[in-house]
C-alpha cells in the first residue's frame, strides 16, 4: 500500500512537471513565433523562473525517497511501473549529481556562448570566439565527471541525447559509413545525368506553398485538429501536450523545397509526439525516447516517403494545380530535382548524402576534443582539411566552416551523431516495415500512407522510453542499429536517378 501511494505520488509529480512544462514550451513557441520585438527581456526572465521552478520540482529529494519505496516493493513487477521508476531513477540521479554551482556556471556559459557566437561569427572574429568554447569545453568536462560514464567522457554527454548510445560504437558505425558514402558521392558527381534544379527555384507563392503543405499533412497522418502550422525563421516541432503538437516552417517565394520538405520533416517529429501513448502523459512511457529515434521519424517522412517517386506520382498533380509554374514540368525531372545532390559548406542546406559526411566530421572532432587529442585553436585546420577530404570543398571563411552551426556555443557536444543515427534508424525500421507490409511506393501513389504510420505506431510511438533506442530498434527490426540499411537504400535510390 506504502508502494502505491509513493507510485501514485511519482505519477503526480511527473504530471506536475509536465504540465508547467508545457507552459514553458508555450511560450518558447510563441517567442519563436509571434511575440513582439520588445516583449523578449521579460520573457527571458519568465523563462528564468520557470526552469527555477522545475529545476526544483525534479531534483526534490523526496523523489529520491519514494523512488527506493517503490523499488522495494513487489509493484515493480508490473513492466509498467518498473519502466517508469527505473526512467525516473535514472534522470533523478543525473540532474542531482551535477553540483548547483556546476549547473549555474554551464547554463551562464551557454547563454554568454551563444550571444558571443552570432556576433562574433558575423565579424569572422574565430580568435574572439575560442575562448568562450575553451570554457564551455571545460565545463562540459566537468560536467562528464560530475554524471559518471563507464568508458569515456564523451558517453556521458551522448548520454544526455541518445541513452546508452557509446562513443566506441558510433566509431565503427561511422566507419563503415564514411568510405562508403564518400565513393557515392563521387559517382554520383561523375554520373552522365544531372537534374535541372532551376525548376525548385521558380514562382512560388507563399499563399500557395501554405495551400499544398496543409493539403498534404493530414494525408500523412498529421492531425491538424491537434497541431497547426505557423512561419518562424528556425524551424520545428514542439508538443505543448497530447492534444496540441505544434510545427513550423520557414518560407520563401522563389524556392520551393524549404517549406515544403521542412513541414514534411517537422510532422514527421509531430506525429511521434502526437502518437505516444497520452494515457502515460507525465510519465517517461509518455515521452519520445531519444533525439535518434525522433530524427529517424522526421528524417524517414521527409526523405524516403517525402522524396519518393511514388509520392509525388499521387501528390505532383495536386501541385501543379497550386503552381501554374509547374506546367511545362514533367514528374521525373520535378522528382530528380527535389533529389539533387551537390557538396555544399553549410550543413542545413546539405542533402540526404553529404549531410552524414557534414555529421561524421562534427562527431570526428568532438570525439577529439574530449579524448584531448586537439585543443580549441586546432579546430579551423581540422575542420577544413577534414571537409576536403569527405566533401572535396574548403571553407574560406569561419562562418562557412567552423563557425556555422549555434551548437558548440550553448555547449551542445554530443547532439550532433544523432542526425546520422536517425537516418540509419530511418533506413532500417522502413526496411523492416516493407519486409512487413511490402513495397511501400505504390501505396503512396494512390495516396495511402496509413499501413506505414499505422507501423510506427505499433514499433516506435507505442513504447515512450519503456526500452532504451537500441533495444527499441533491436525489438523492432530484429537487429541493432547498422549501416547497411541506410547505404543500401542511398545507393539504390541515386544510382537509379543518376543512371549509374
Ligand atoms: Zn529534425
């Protein structure tokens, strides 16, 4: 009975948290959207009371102590209370472990990071800036030793992102990947045939690309009765609560694919969160289980469905009747077009192929820097010799190359691989669908895309955090995370549109 009534407590507390949590996400959607120029100091502040708040609400020893009630207790041996304590155990013992000076100090060093990054990168000022790095590194090392890790400090923080992902074993994975992915980018810029993208790049009307977006979404499974879709610069996706899952998009009149491809990609985020189970709201077996795992839903909508032949045999016709530019555009050059793929400096601009080849340098490096085989002031030359080697270009400025991405400024090491790890999962769990369901493309020509989101719902949305990513794939598909998946499909996929 003790047991329960400190279960019943966790699932209060968990509600208690999540529902002021989706206060702050709120407004962080609104800060990011339609709030006024001059509302921004105070909604800082605002910010500032409310992580106050659930700093407290969830580091509050009292969790600690009906924790180990529970854990005692016979009710662990229903899977869902013992899924739940041991998520909660887990995230208990990590925030308390980092010393409250540590976690002011970090969260300051960020904050400094980030404001220095944007201005110092419009100025091309690298000198100015390693010194703000240099310090959130040490921070970030500190902060390593303070949560523990088992083989190396880096774990600790892909810890934070991708639970019991280990540095060791991205290695091997990322080698298999990088010759691999490297010897396909250079036949495809060899291949006798090459896509005519001016045909992305006419006449298209915001109104109009807003009009084709909203018609698309809801066929995919977005349910726009408990979500919308607002323009911001940054775009994303963010789940208020169970009923209300948001996303944004950013557009531009002369070019189709960002607003586009981005909603397709930030529903794919959308529809996880929409799909988790909202019994368990407020508890981890409500909650996505890990930035991979979320990317491989974004990544695999937007991608495999999104740029599929197959969707745009049903879709093209609903789009020319939105353009008129598109009239004189037949359905596989339009498709070869939104397909392109060319090596370019900036990592959100990259393609399907090269942007893995943009994630194995960041992990490359990070890896480094926390193994302490480079230091900050090493990064430029790393960073551009290792560009020219996987993507045959150099950077000649900072703000194309070391600079470009807000990451390392608010100290986010260790974020970077799960970009990649999504699209391996992405490959994998879509190859396991058709094994399933069959060939997936000529159901999406007749516009059906229910059997494969009815798939993900079963395999990934169903179980929150109740297995970690790795167990989540292994029970999903059978084996591990693996390379294959994704390389098979890459090289199927462009040797048939480039004809190599
Ligand atoms: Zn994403």
């Amino acid at each position: 009975m003790e047991a329960e009534k400190a279960y019943q407590w966790l699932v209060e507390r968990g509600k208690e948290v999540a529902y002021l949590g989706a206060a702050a996400s709120l407004l962080g959607w609104d800060q990011r959207t339609y709030i006024p120029a001059k509302g921004h100091p105070h909604r800082a502040r605002q910010f500032a009371v409310i992580s106050r708040l659930l700093h407290q609400l969830t580091t509050d020893p009292k969790i600690g102590e009906m924790l180990s009630v529970v854990e005692d207790s016979p009710l662990m041996d229903q899977p869902d209370v013992a899924a739940n304590v041991r998520n909660w155990r887990r995230d208990y013992e990590r925030r308390t472990r980092v010393p409250e000076r540590l976690a002011v100090e970090l969260a300051q060093a960020e904050s400094e990071g980030e404001s220095a990054w944007a201005e110092l990168r419009e100025k091309e000022d690298w000198a100015g800036f390693v010194p703000y790095l240099e310090k959130i590194l040490s921070l970030k090392k500190e902060y390593a030793e303070a949560v523990g890790y088992e083989a190396e400090a880096y774990d600790a923080l892909l810890e934070d992102f991708e639970p019991g992902e280990r540095a060791e074993r991205l290695e091997a994975l990322f080698a298999e990947l990088r010759p691999a992915l490297v010897d396909l980018l250079q036949k495809i810029q060899g291949a006798p045939r090459q896509p005519d993208t001016s045909i992305v790049h006419r006449d298209f009307p915001v109104e109009a690309q807003k009009a084709l977006i909203l018609e698309v979404l809801p066929q995919l499974g977005y349910d726009l009765e408990a979500g919308r879709l607002d323009p911001t610069v940054h775009p994303f996706a963010t789940r208020i609560t169970p009923g209300d899952v948001r996303i944004t998009t950013r557009y531009y009149d002369d070019y189709f694919n960002a607003a586009f491809f981005g909603s397709v990609h930030e529903a794919g985020h959308a529809m996880y969160e929409q799909g988790l189970p909202e019994a368990h709201w407020g508890t981890p077996l409500g909650e996505a289980v890990s930035l991979g795992v979320h990317e491989s839903q974004s990544r695999m909508w937007e991608n495999m469905v999104g740029r599929s032949r197959g969707f745009w045999e049903y879709f093209f016709p609903k789009a020319r009747a939105h353009f008129p530019v598109l009239a004189d555009v037949g359905l596989d050059d339009f498709v070869f077009a939104i397909n392109e793929v060319r090596p370019s400096l900036i990592r959100v601009e990259a393609d399907e192929v090269t942007y893995n080849l943009h994630i194995l340098l960041r992990f490359e490096i990070e890896l480094a820097l926390f193994r302490g085989e480079i230091g900050v002031r090493d990064l430029p030359e790393v960073w551009n010799q290792k560009m020219e080697a996987y993507l045959g270009i150099r950077p000649t400025a900072y703000k194309d190359g070391v600079m470009q991405d807000v990451h390392w400024s608010g100290g986010l090491f260790g974020y970077f691989p799960t970009y990649t790890l999504g699209n391996v999962y992405a490959a994998q769990l879509f190859a396991k669908a058709e094994a399933e369901l069959g060939t997936l493309e000529p159901n999406f020509a007749r516009g059906e895309f229910a059997p494969l989101l009815a798939w993900l719902r079963d395999h990934v949305h169903v179980h929150g955090r109740r297995y970690t990513p790795r167990e989540l794939m292994t029970r999903a598909t059978g084996e591990a995370p693996r390379a294959m998946y994704l390389l098979r499909y890459l090289e199927k996929k462009y040797s048939a549109l480039y004809g190599f």
